[in-house]
C-alpha cells in the first residue's frame, strides 16, 4: 500500500491532470472525482434496467455522437477517452464515445460497469479517505479554485449527511458536457478480452 505522502502526490497529479483538461472545473468537480477514486460506481447503481436505459439515451445524445464536442464559446475540446482516476483503487473514466466510436462493445461496456458497480463498496472506510481529501486544502487555496467558499460549504455538508453521490457543477456541464462511466479498469479488460 503506498504510503500516505504518496497518494497525496497522486491526488494532487490527478488533480493537475483534471484542471489542465477542465480549467473551469470548480472545488465540486474536484470533490466529485476524488470520490469516484475512493469509491467507484457503487453508490450510482440502484436499478440495473434504469442505468441501462439510462446509457442508450445518452449515447443517443448529439454529446456522444457528434465527432468532436464544443464549449459554449465554441472551443473544441479534447476530453480523453480514458481518464484514470485510480489513487485508491483501479478505476478510471471511461468516455461514452468509446461505445459510439464501436471501440467497445455496449455491452461490454455495460457489463464491465455494473460488474464494477456491484463488486465494490468502500463507505466502510469513508472517513479514511475523507482524511486526504482534507489534506488537500492548501493545494485548492493555491490554485484559486473558483467559488471555492460556496463549493466548499456544499462538499462540509454532504459529507456530514454521508452523501458521497455528487453531480458535477452547472459550470462543468455547460463547458464539458461530461459523458462517461467509472469502471474497474481490470473488469472492463476483461470484457474485451
């Protein structure tokens, strides 16, 4: 297990990665993708017939089949297809696109993301990982997260309710138009094996 000092140096790699792709991610974004780190897809699966469904209608969004994607100010964006968010466990964001594109199969995808969903649960350990994201203050004052007292004041109390299923902010949305599942990045290899 690396040692403490070490996963912070991955968040805050991860974190660089993230705001260098999504500069006007906000602390919530943030928040969001730490605990998909920690905890994966687990707390997103209630229905099995409603996340599938669900699936098919945004791959039937223009966001997933248009062959590139534009901000509001018509800035192209280059989301990657995979974006790794595994400083806890294996996981990473998988892009939709990788269904449009026929790169993945839908149901490849979709097995490997409720194989993920039901094989792993980590709110047992939630105050240990909730211990490093609280490390990672001085490194989100340094970088001037934007709203960072409105967005933290939201993050202190969904943590204090035990809610860990956070959306991304309205401003990530509208600039990134995100579109994508977090999936054990074993399982989902081993779907297209």
């Amino acid at each position: 297990m690396d040692s403490k000092q070490e996963i912070n140096e991955k968040l805050i790699l991860m974190f660089d990665r993230e705001l260098e792709l999504h500069p006007r991610a906000r602390l919530i974004d943030l928040f969001k993708l730490f605990m998909q780190s920690a905890f994966g897809p687990g707390h997103l699966i209630k229905n099995k017939d409603i996340a599938r469904k669900y699936l098919i209608q945004e791959l039937e969004s223009p966001i997933v089949s248009s062959p590139t994607l534009f901000t509001s100010d018509a800035q192209a964006i280059q989301t990657p297809l995979i974006f790794d968010c595994d400083v806890f466990h294996p996981f990473a964001r998988y892009s939709l696109k990788l269904i449009a594109d026929k790169t993945i199969s839908f149901d490849d995808f979709f097995a490997a993301f409720i194989q993920s969903a039901e094989s792993f649960s980590a709110e047992k350990d939630a105050d240990y990982y909730l211990g490093f994201w609280n490390e990672m203050t001085p490194y989100f004052t340094a970088k001037n997260i934007e709203l960072f007292d409105y967005d933290s004041a939201e993050i202190k109390k969904l943590i204090s309710q035990k809610q860990y299923l956070v959306r991304h902010s309205y401003t990530y949305n509208i600039y990134y138009k995100p579109a994508y599942r977090i999936i054990n990045k074993s399982m989902l290899f081993e779907q297209t094996q």
